[in-house]
C-alpha cells in the first residue's frame, strides 16, 4: 500500500490528479432539474466501447476477401469459442447504438437543447449520427452474405441517381460497375479504419463542447422556460446550486446503463436474429437476386421514399432537403422558449415528422 502511495503522490505533483478528478466529478454541478434523458450520452459511449471491444475481438477471424469472408464468419459463428457471442453482440450493438442516438436527438429536440449557443454542440452530433449511419452501412457488406451484397447493391444503385456525378460515385464506392471483391475491400477499410477515427474525434469535439458551454438545463419543472443566453461573448452556464456529478448523476448513469444493458440480453436471449432475415445465413450470390430485399430498419425509410417518387432524384433530393433542415434547425428556430408544450408549431411540426417517418418505415417493411 506504501508503493502505492508513493506512486500516486509523484504523479499528483505532476499533474494535480486530486484536484482534477475534484473538478471534474463532485466539482461538477449539474442542473437539479436533470432528468433520465440526459444519460443517453453516457449509454452510447458504453455501446461504443462494447463496439470497439468487439470489433477487435472478430477482426481477429474474419477475413476481408470475397471468396474467404462467408466462411469466416460462418467459422465465427460454429467453430470459435463464443465466436457466435461475440458476433451477435457485434450485430445488435450497431442497432441499438442507432436507436439511441435516435432517443437522444429526440430528447435534445424536445428539450430545446439545441438552442443558442449550442449550435456546435447540435452539428457534431448531427454529423456522428449519420457517421453511425455511415459504419453501420459498410460493415452489413462484411459478412458477404445474400443480404448482405443485395442490399449494397440496391443501396449503392441510388446514388446514380444524383445528376452528373451519380455514375461516378457509384463505380468509387464499388470500386468498379458492380459490387463485388474491390467493394469489399473498400468497405473493410472504411469501416475499421476510417470511420472509426472519424467518429472517435467527433465524440471529442461533442464532449469537449459540452464541457465548455456547460449542460443545458431541461425545461421541465421550471415556472421560467426561456433561454437565458444572449450577447455575444463567451459565457459558461454553470450550475451554482445544482447537483454534484459525482455520486448524485452518476447513480443515474449507472441505473440506465444498467436497464439498457436489460434491454439488450433480453434482445440477444429471446430474439438474437431479430435483425437477421433468412438470406443473412446464406453465401452472396451475384447472379440469383432475392425475391424481397429490405435494408435495415433505419433506412425502410429512405427506401420507401425511393419508391414513392417517379425518379430516384426526386426522392434523394426530398431526403436531401430534410436532412439540411434538420441539420440547420438551431439557425432557423431562434426562439427563447425552450418547453415543448408551449411551442405549438414546433411540437406539430416535430410530432408529424416522427409520425411520417415511422409510417414510412412501416410501409417500406410491408411493401
């Protein structure tokens, strides 16, 4: 215990680690009206990490090669102990890291956390919310299944719809006119390497962001649901008589992470191929197309829109449309009020939104 001692003591002269750990756990006041919806940030980063850990851990049997990486991922699943764990582990992560980041966009939305000066804090998430996307896309190839090559296929088609340019970004992406080995390859790379870094310094930029601006208040409970900040110098919103991080919020962070992780063993116990349909377990196939072929759930809607329209470019540039709304809300909703409730415009507009684009993910399921 001396040696111990002793080692603490000579890095707590050099970087002040009590006074450090102080600062950023009991000094660390957070809005006492804070609420359940603010531990979504805290439950990615655990997905993240279950991601990378598991990540690592297949990477050490699969084998990026067209002709080798079904039966890898078939040895994954039936020869390498807890191979089958892993992968599953693996699978229904991705889904559960989009349909958390879903919840805590929403939260952010309906809590107007998004307002000035967060503006930053809104585009960092907003470009790792489809950075997620991005992964979660490129690593559906890496099994080389029937599902698995379709569904690239179709999704990589869409983008020749883009004028000018489509032919060009569809053969860069493929690596060629079709899907095939050199697509594989550059999806592997993308998605082990390049996203990965990618969303690692975005998550950077989103923590430092809000470290530095300080945690929104939650508008809920409150007699005053306005947005305080105004001028044009730099202000930290503290939380003089708030609660600490650590233990009070931190107990909270605990208790979610906790039923999420509920959440997901009764998912991987009961329904482990809920998010498998019947041709993820056979080889991909270039010359036998599917009779149905859907993407995964968070994309039926990009699909289905694809369908509705009479061109493909109807329907990217209605997405694309979208998308840059969504992305520049916090310049174009410049209001001071924060509650839902008292914002009727925004609560129609948000709630129709939501309401359309679960009717379309229906629609594209059943279509």
């Amino acid at each position: 215990m001396a040696l111990f001692g002793k080692i603490y003591e000579w890095f707590e002269v050099r970087l002040g680690v009590k006074a450090l750990v102080e600062k950023q756990l009991t000094g660390y006041l957070l809005p006492r009206n804070i609420n359940f919806w603010y531990s979504m940030g805290s439950i990615l980063l655990v997905i993240l990490l279950v991601q990378v850990v598991t990540g690592i851990l297949l990477l050490i049997y699969y084998v990026p090669d067209a002709d080798k990486a079904f039966q890898s991922v078939n040895s994954i699943m039936n020869v390498v102990p807890y191979g089958w764990l892993f992968r599953l582990i693996h699978a229904i992560g991705s889904n559960m890291m989009v349909l958390f980041l879903l919840l805590h966009m929403l939260s952010v939305l309906f809590m107007g956390s998004y307002k000035s000066p967060r503006e930053l804090n809104w585009l960092s998430g907003f470009i790792l919310f489809n950075l997620v996307l991005a992964i979660s896309l490129t690593g559906y190839l890496l099994p080389w299944s029937q599902l698995s090559f379709w569904a690239t296929t179709v999704a990589t088609n869409s983008i020749g719809a883009i004028p000018y340019a489509g032919d060009f970004l569809v053969e860069f992406l493929r690596g060629g006119k079709l899907v095939g080995p050199p697509t594989l390859g550059r999806f592997f790379a993308v998605h082990v390497a390049l996203l990965p870094l990618a969303i690692a310094a975005l998550i950077g930029l989103h923590l430092f962001l809000l470290e530095r601006i300080g945690v929104s208040t939650p508008p809920f409970g409150l007699s005053d649901t306005k947005n305080r900040w105004q001028g044009n110098a730099f202000r930290y919103e503290a939380h003089p008589d708030g609660i600490p991080f650590f233990p009070n919020y931190l107990l909270q962070d605990l208790t979610s992470i906790a039923l999420y992780f509920g959440l997901f063993f009764a998912v991987l116990s009961f329904a482990p191929t809920l998010f498998f349909t019947r041709d993820a377990f056979v080889t991909a196939n270039p010359f036998q197309t599917p009779a149905h072929i859907k993407p995964e759930w968070y994309f039926l809607a990009n699909y289905q829109t694809l369908k509705i329209f009479p061109s493909e470019f109807l329907g990217l540039l209605v997405q694309g449309i979208a998308m840059t709304l969504l992305a520049i809300l916090p310049f174009l909703d410049r209001g001071s009020e924060k509650h839902p409730l008292k914002r009727p415009l925004f609560l129609v507009c948000a709630s129709g939104g939501i309401a359309l684009w679960i009717a379309l993910a229906i629609w594209g399921h059943y279509s």
